[in-house]
C-alpha cells in the first residue's frame, strides 16, 4: 500500500455516507462510496482497495453476505457500520471475518483510529528474518517458515492468510502450551486491537476449518476454556 489509504465505504443511507466520506477524505485518505453490495462488488474488482467500510443492513444483499464473499476472496480488513448493538449480532460480524465492529451513531474520529490500527496491522504482514527457516511438522502438516507456506500431508500447499500463518506459527513454536488471546494477540499482531476485536477467534475458526478432520470437533487446536487456545500435538523441527 502506498500513498493515501483507499477506503472502499457501502452504506445505502446517502445521509451518513457522503458526509462520512467527505471527513475520511479531510484525513488523508481516498474514498470510494458504493449504496449497495452489487455496487460495493463492482468497486472492489475495479480499484485497489485498502480496506472497506460496510454497513450491515442494506436492501438486497446484505452486508454480511458481502464479508463472506470478501473473506472468501482474501484477506482485505473490513469494518462493519450498523445500528445494531446486540453482542450477538456484533460476534456473527466478527465470526463472518470482519476486523472490527462500529455501532452507529459513532465517533468519526474513533472510527479513523480504528482505521489507522487496523491498516498499521495489514501493512506489517509476515516477517521472516533471513536465515530464520524451520520447518515445523505436526500430526502430518507441514509449516515452511522460509516459503510462509503450509502443506497437508500428501505435500498439498494450503492457501493461508498472512494472519492464519502467524497464528498457527506462533502455537506449532508453543506445543502443548495455553496460549490466551492476549499472548496470542501479543504474538500475531500486536497490542492494537480494539475493545471487540475478535480476530483471534475468527483466524481460529478458519485455520481449523483447513487443517482439522471435523472443525466442529477439534482435536489438533483445542479451546481451553477461560484460557485460550493450545495446540495438542507433537511438533518435529527440521
């Protein structure tokens, strides 16, 4: 990413996304306004976009359809605006693989913070120092630090995200040790996320759907509740 920060902003009330538009615009970023997902969809296969800012209830496809075709398509941050302030509502967001979760009527100026975090934390992506290169093998899996890549048994490469390969590189390095979301946070990205960010538990959710036999029963990165997460098995070097 260079130069001004790209936001992609679909909201379908012209009252909140002109005006919100014009403020992120006054702090040095450029902005894309979409009224609706078809729209929003067209945006992102037209420019190069940093991050998208998305409200949730819209006509037609809703917003959270719209974080799943994201989320399914890469690992482009996302934000998601809405009037709703239910904490369910708020975790289905977050689990669909948003970054984050703004309530409206909210904080320009909270929003452009959590925007800032949340680009400062895409900007840094995986670092491999040179000559830093293992390779952490476990229950079949291969991690390849040099190459950042994962590999199934059958020498498969499994597409993962910059922030699925350093979660699961921080608990193949951790065998067996409860990691809580902090430390995992502490290890992956920082001490920058927000009040509700659930980025830890999403990465969660789908690097188990690539490396486990049943996701919803988990037997390799095991939820030890009130801890965090572990990894329970054996891990080889080499």
């Amino acid at each position: 990413m260079s130069g001004r920060p790209h936001l992609l902003l679909i909201d379908d009330e012209t009252s909140i996304r002109d005006p919100l538009a014009r403020y992120l615009e006054r702090q040095g970023f450029r902005v894309t306004e979409a009224e609706s997902a078809a729209s929003g969809r067209s945006a992102l296969g037209a420019y190069g976009i940093d991050l998208v800012l998305l409200d949730i209830m819209m006509p037609g496809e809703d917003g959270l359809s719209l974080t799943r075709h994201i989320r399914a398509h890469g690992e482009m941050p996302v934000i998601l605006l809405t009037a709703r302030s239910e904490e369910t509502d708020r975790i289905v967001g977050l689990e669909m693989g948003a970054d984050d979760y703004v309530v409206k009527p909210f904080s320009p100026r909270e929003l452009v913070a959590r925007i800032k975090t949340i680009l400062r934390r895409a900007a840094q992506g995986v670092r491999v120092e040179s000559g830093d290169s293992t390779d952490y093998r476990f229950a079949g899996w291969t991690l390849k630090t040099a190459e950042q890549e994962l590999y199934a048994a059958d020498g498969t490469l499994v597409p993962i995200s910059s922030g699925e390969y350093r979660l699961i590189e921080a608990l193949v390095q951790r065998p067996g040790q409860v990691l809580s979301r902090d430390q995992l946070l502490d290890l992956t990205q920082g001490r920058e996320a927000g009040p509700f960010d659930r980025a830890i538990d999403n990465q969660i959710s789908r690097l188990r759907k690539k490396i486990e036999v049943d996701p919803k029963n988990p037997v390799l990165i095991k939820t030890v509740w009130g801890g965090g997460y572990r990894l329970a098995t054996e891990v080889r070097t080499g």
